[in-house]
C-alpha cells in the first residue's frame, strides 16, 4: 500500500474518530502524541498495523494529573471489521485493559488485562466471567450499577 495513501487514510480516521470538533484535547499536539503513542504500543501486543487502531479522548476516564482525558483505543480487525475497545493500563503504558459492556449497566468497562496477544486469546477462548480487578472501580460504570464498587 502506498505512503500517501494509508498517511491519507490514517489522517481521515483520525479527523472522524477525534471529536475534534468538541473536545480540545483532541486539538492538543501533547495529548495527540500520548495517544499515538498508546496505539503504536497496543499495535505492538496485538501484532497488527497501526492503521488499525483508532484513538480518541476517553469521557470517563482521567490521565496524569486529571488535566487530560484518558485514551480510548478503537482496534478494528481488517478481515472481518471486528471493533474491539481498550485502554492503557495506570501507570504501565506497556499493558492494556480490554474493554467490554458490563453485564448490568451495559456500559465498556475492563475485564482483561492485555500484555500479550496470548493474554486476548486466552480471553476470547474462555469467555467466562474473569474479571480485571479494574472491572470493579472503573468510573464508566452507569450511575447505580451494582457491579461498581469505589
């Protein structure tokens, strides 16, 4: 595939899944590059292109002091469109949460944590209910849902 082509394509993706119209941390060149750089990382683990993964300012979730929102990674499988959410883990930037809707309140919460590919296989395999203990405080939550503990 062409250079021009996929930086085109990259650009496109990152325009349409920024919110950049309504959040300013998607405008902040800072924030930009931590979020490069969690995909770039998270593409790494998974063994995929980069291309693949979309980032965008998280709602929920804080980052550092608080002044930035977290990162929100969109990984799309190329063969069959699959979307798949993750988060990078507090404070280690080399491991990931995978996000999926809580079985209560319905919301993308973490229930695995992803160091390595074998770490989602595992996962996906199982299916079970194995939670990340991030599962329990993730602020996403819905307001109310029982799963959530402070």
């Amino acid at each position: 595939m062409r250079l021009a082509y996929r930086a085109s394509a990259a650009a496109a993706r990152r325009a349409a899944g920024t919110s950049a119209a309504t959040d300013p941390a998607a405008r902040d060149r800072g924030w930009r590059d931590f979020a490069a750089r969690c995909a770039r990382t998270l593409a790494l683990v998974l063994g995929i292109d980069p291309i693949d993964i979309s980032a965008q300012p998280d709602p929920t979730r804080r980052i550092g002091t608080g002044e930035w929102p977290g990162v929100l990674l969109r990984v799309t499988d190329p063969e069959d469109q699959t979307e798949y959410l993750f988060i990078p883990e507090a404070g280690n930037l080399d491991v990931f949460l995978a996000l999926l809707p809580c079985p209560t309140c319905g919301v993308p919460v973490p229930w695995v944590r992803v160091a390595e590919l074998a770490d989602l296989g595992e996962f996906l395999t199982a299916r079970g209910w194995i939670f990340d203990p991030a599962f329990w405080t993730d602020p996403a939550h819905a307001p109310g849902c029982g799963h959530y503990r402070r």
